[in-house]
C-alpha cells in the first residue's frame, strides 16, 4: 500500500515539474525547444534593450502575425495586448522608415478588438490599449493632408560647367556647394515620400480600425464593465469623432435602463 502511494506522489510530482519546466519551453519536432509566447516576448524586449532594433522589428513582426492565428485564444490576446502596448511605446524610434510598426499594431489591434472572451480588468486594459492606439493614430493624421510631390530622382542644379544627371551620385559633383544642396534635395525628398506613405498609411488604418475598437468598446459597456468617467476617458484618449461619441454615450444610456429596470 505505502509503495502505491509512494507511486502515486513520485507521478504527480513530475507531472507537475514537467507543467512547470514547459510553461518556459516547449518540445517541438526533434525535441527541438520552443520558448512559450511570454518567453518570446521577454527575449524581444532584451533584444531592444541591447540596440538590436532591426532583429527586433523582424521578430516583432513574426510574433504579431503568430498571434493574429489564434484567434479567440485567451492566452493569445493577453500577450496582444503586452506587443500593442510595447510596440506603441517604440513607435517613435522607428517610424522614420514610413511604415514603423503600424502594421503590425493594425492586426493586433484588430485581432483585440474582435475578441469577446476576456472579461473584467483584462477587457477594461485592453478597452485602454485600443483607445490609446486610435488616438495615437488620429493625432499623428494631418487633417485634409495632400501628398506632397516627389521626384523618382532628383535633378542636381549648379554649374553650367559640370554635366549634371537627375539621380546622379553625389559624389561626381565635384562643386562643394552643388554637392552640399544636392544631398539636402535628396534628403527633403525623401522625407516627402515617408510622410506621403505614412499618411496614407494612417488614414487607412484608422477607417479599418475605428469600427471595431469602438465596438469593442461598446460591448464592454453592455457587460457593465466601466463607470462613466472611465468612458469618457476613454473616448478622449480615442479622440472619437461626435458620431462615435454618440453610439457609445447610447450604449451608457441602454445600459442604465437595463439596470433600473
């Protein structure tokens, strides 16, 4: 009887230790070690952490995209939320290549909002997360932006002496003067075009986006997830428009009948 027992707790004791050792790794195909989604996402950060931001922006992207396939997984949305969020923070840094991390932030953002599983404070987080996400996508917008006009190559101007070719390499301007302009022209224009793809890339994002977040939103309301300072809060942080403003403000409305009735 005592060896049975004996049996019994040497099993549980390594199913447990087993539980414990893979919530740190995983075992793939020929016993290869997966780290588990929180392990990746530390290994990103520690990435940032030492100036290795291309590595960064490429396994950024991959744990984005193995997110958004797991839809309606709880655990998936959690570690959503933690990339939104980090990404949103780094932003800055990056977004002087035009497209930055918004794409990425796009699909998390999406893949959030379209999940009705988590409830109470992790759905209230990400109600946060989203609308910080909006707003930040409104206030960076220029409102009635026009694309400004860009060259495929620049034309050098100086000189009537030296033989001047649009798209030339500067270094075969020998004038210091046509040379020092000519780089700045490139420069300008380059800035012309990440600001044309950005904006364009923003005001897509925000007509593909602000649907669901709101909703989101919304159904958090329904649930009686939210006072309405923490709503009106949120709206702010949105920067929601008066026709969204109201479709929230009627969900309150709904929601207070149901309760006083």
């Amino acid at each position: 009887m005592k060896c049975i027992l004996l049996e019994r707790i040497v099993c549980w004791v390594g199913i447990f230790v087993g539980a414990v050792y893979c919530s740190a790794v995983c075992l793939a195909g020929d016993g290869e070690r997966v780290p588990t989604i929180n392990t990746q996402l530390l290994q990103l950060e520690e990435m940032w952490a030492a100036g290795k931001t291309n590595d960064y922006c490429v396994q950024a992207a991959k744990i984005s995209k193995e997110l958004v396939t797991r839809q309606e997984n709880n655990e998936a949305i959690h570690a959503a939320g933690i990339l939104l969020k980090s990404l949103g923070e780094k932003e800055f840094a990056v977004k002087g290549s035009g497209i930055g991390f918004l794409p990425q932030a796009e699909a998390l953002s999406l893949d959030i909002a379209s999940c009705d599983q988590e409830g109470g404070p992790e759905r209230r987080t990400n109600d946060t997360l989203l609308a910080q996400f909006l707003g930040s996508i409104r206030s960076e917008r220029i409102k009635g932006f026009e694309p400004q006009m860009t060259f495929m190559n620049v034309m050098p101007v100086g000189p009537a002496r030296e033989v001047l070719i649009a798209g030339m390499d500067p270094n075969g301007i020998s004038d210091p003067v046509t040379k020092s302009n000519y780089l700045r022209a490139i420069q300008e224009n380059e800035e012309r075009e990440i600001t044309n793809q950005r904006q364009d890339l923003l005001e897509r994002i925000d007509r593909r986006v602000s649907g669901p977040i709101v909703r989101h939103m919304i159904a958090t309301i329904q649930q009686g997830g939210m006072s309405v300072e923490v709503v009106n809060k949120l709206m702010d942080s949105a920067k929601l428009n008066d026709e969204e403003r109201r479709a929230v403000k009627d969900a309150i409305d709904a929601a207070v009948k149901v309760l006083q009735n």
